[in-house]
C-alpha cells in the first residue's frame, strides 16, 4: 500500500485590477483529506504588484492574506470558520470572490507530506 494520498492545491491570486485581468501569485493553499491538513504559505512580491499597480493597497493586501491564513489555522483566527473542520475550510477559502485576493483553479497531485509540498509549490509557482 502507497503511502501518498491524494492532495489538492489553489494558487492565492492577486489582482489588483479586475478590469485589466492582471495577477500577482501570492501564495498556494493546499488541502489533503487523508492526513486531515490545510495550510496555506504567502510571498508577496510587491515590486512585481506595484508594477501592476503603483497605487494598490498594500496594507490591505497583506490584510487579506493574513485572513486567509488565519481560516487555515483555524482556532479563534479563523473567525466564524474556526469550528469547521480542513476540508470545509478550503472549500470556503477556494469558492470564487471578486475581492483583490482571489483562488485560482484547484488542482490536485500525489504526495506523502502535505506541508513539504506546499512548499515545493510556494518555490515553484510563486517565488
């Protein structure tokens, strides 16, 4: 028996203005039922955010990505989310929005350490 489970990840989006359809990656969510995990990792590369937008609200950007992250610690930092369980979490964290941060498509992989890929991802699609 295989000791990868089956995972699913979303790429944290920036964009900071719709009308023009442009994005800044900003960080990757992952999701894996199996081992019971959600997190998210965050890098804003605010030159390359700043180019698309020398007037974009970076207080407010951070803003929204440390929210996200709070959804996935759970606990009193996920708000009214904090009691529900990984999976529900991501879900509300993927639905679409129309805010400045926004989840791309989900995608899904095999790994045997959630929290390692995520990392991997982060470095891959993000950095």
């Amino acid at each position: 028996m295989s000791d990868r489970h089956v995972y699913e990840y979303a790429l944290l989006r920036v964009v900071p203005r719709v009308e023009r359809g442009e994005c800044v990656n900003a960080g990757v969510l992952v999701y894996c039922r199996a081992r019971s995990y959600v997190g998210v990792r965050t890098h804003l590369d605010e030159a390359r955010l700043l180019a698309l937008d020398p007037r974009v609200d970076l207080p407010g950007v951070h803003a929204a990505l440390r929210a996200v992250e709070g959804v996935c610690a759970g606990g009193a930092a996920a708000g009214q989310a904090a009691g529900d369980d990984p999976g529900r979490r991501f879900r509300w964290l993927i639905a679409p929005r129309s805010t400045i941060v926004q989840p791309g498509p989900v995608h899904t992989g095999l790994t045997t350490d959630p929290a390692a890929e995520m990392e991997r991802l982060l470095d891959l699609l993000v950095r």
